[in-house]
C-alpha cells in the first residue's frame, strides 16, 4: 500500500483573497492538477471506473502567502463511495494537513474485486479528517430547474460567460471555473442576510467556507453563457449551508452543483465566532430545501 507524491506548489499572493488566505478556487486547482497526475500514475481513467461523480473538500487549515504545498493521493475502498480517490494536501514546511479531497467514483459492484487488484499498490485506509461531515457524501440532485429554485427563493447572483482559459485538456470548464463563479457570487449570498458587507467590515470578520462538494451533471464550453443561483439550505449557531447551481443559460441546463458549508470568522484572531441571532434566524426563513 503506498501513497503518491501528485503535487508540488506554493501559494503566490495573488492566490489570496480579502481574508490573506489562499482563494477556495486554487485549492481545486491544486487538487485538480494532483489528480492528473494521479491518473497518469496509476493508469485510472473514466473507461476503468467511470466518470467521477463528486469531489468532496474540507479544509481544515488556512493556506497562506509564501506557504508550500504538497498533495499525495491514493485510493481508498472503505471510503464513502464505490471507490474513492483521497488527495492529502499539507503544508510542506510543518507537514500539517491543509485540505483533503475525495474524489467519488461508482463503478458496477461486480468489478470491485478486480479494481482492488488493479489498484493494489495504490491503496490506503480511508483517514477520518477527509470524511464528509456537514455534507452528504452523494452527488447533488441533477433534476433541479431554475424556475423551481426560484419558487423557493435561490437568487441569481452571478453571471459569466466560458472563456478558453477556463477549459481544461478534456476541452470542458474545469473545477476551478465553478468555484470562481461561485465564490464571485457568494457575497451577494450573505448581502441577502444581517451579516452583510458593512457589519462584516466593522467587525473585522470574513466569509469562510469549511467544506464544499461539486457535482458535475453536464459539461460547460468554450462560449457558454451561465449564470449561479443560489439560496440557504440549513443553519446552526455557528455555520450555515449553501447551494449553488450553475445553468447555461441559452437552454437552462444545469451543469453543476455546489454544496457549501460556511462560517463568520475573526480575521484578527482567525477563529469562528457565532452568528449574531438576527442571521440565525434570517436565514432559517430562506431555505431552499
């Protein structure tokens, strides 16, 4: 059983967003450009497995200006699908886990005996730290429309057109085009509750996200207009879920779904505080779900 090196990297400061720590977006970038790597090692292709169904982050340590970067991956069969592919990102300089990745994958139950041969020396147990925690562990719900979302209260809050820097080599918008959008489009999200932009700024907090999960449904291409809409799925004292949904626009198609599990954090003392009662109770009346 071995694990891969599938990852060198640092964080530049233009990576960084308004809360000094490395933008979600690179995050994927990283994971993405591991996970080709781990492809090309181990031989796993969407013609083994079949297309991957969900790429499941949660970060667990801020990534920052100057910070190296590593990634190892391996494949995990006690993971939360049929065969999941673990990507382990850490700081290089202090080893500590940064971020980890699953990649869910669900190809027949009768192949799995010949999968766990094929990808013997790839193999690693399933760690706890990556286990989906906020966020159910399967692929979002591909039947969603924008007019029902509507109905219930998503909002628009983003709209962009597929540029040829976007695509990956597989000629389709990569991860890191998904989450730009979103995270482009999340603020107007939280305009939606108390903690808007000028209480976050007098208090000195900022938006985090703690765990994400992308559900591609259909490719995005060079020249697709898209846009997002977004709405609340669920609250707690201190974090609150999202959802956005990614349609191109000239059929309403949706091609991708992310879920988000956020947090108010302390940019001085970097640390999650909790939501003042008016949020709480702000956006337990806008739930989408």
């Amino acid at each position: 059983m071995t694990i891969q090196a599938t990852l060198f990297s640092f964080v530049n400061r233009w990576e960084c967003d308004e809360n000094d720590h490395l933008n979600v977006q690179f995050y994927f970038s990283r994971f993405e450009e591991a996970d080709r790597q781990f492809r090309l090692m181990t031989g796993l292709s969407e013609t083994v497995v079949g297309a991957r169904r969900v790429r499941h982050v949660r970060y667990h340590k801020e990534m920052r200006t100057g910070d190296l970067i590593t990634v190892h991956s391996s494949i995990a069969f006690d993971g939360p699908h049929m065969l999941t592919v673990i990507h382990e990102m850490r700081d290089a300089a202090t080893g500590t886990l940064s971020a980890t990745a699953l990649d869910g994958y669900e190809p027949s139950a009768s192949a799995a005996k010949t999968l766990r041969q094929r990808f013997r020396d790839f193999q690693t147990p399933m760690i706890a730290e990556a286990g989906p925690r906020g966020i159910s562990a399967g692929p979002a719900n591909a039947r969603a429309t924008l007019a029902a979302l509507q109905s219930k209260g998503a909002q628009i809050v983003y709209r962009g057109t597929v540029l040829p820097r976007d695509i990956g080599p597989d000629g389709k918008a990569d991860d890191r085009f998904a989450l730009s959008c979103c995270t482009d489009g999340v603020a107007h999200v939280w305009q939606r509750t108390p903690m808007t932009h000028a209480y976050l700024t007098e208090n000195g907090f900022g938006r985090v996200a703690v765990e994400m999960k992308l559900t591609w449904i259909t490719p995005l291409k060079t020249g697709d207009a898209m846009l997002v809409v977004s709405g609340f799925t669920g609250v707690n004292p201190k974090t609150f879920s999202m959802r956005h949904h990614l349609f191109e626009t000239r059929t309403n198609r949706l091609a991708a779904v992310l879920d988000v599990v956020a947090l108010t954090m302390d940019l001085t003392r970097r640390v999650a505080v909790e939501q003042p009662d008016e949020a709480y109770q702000s956006i337990n009346k806008m739930l989408i779900d």
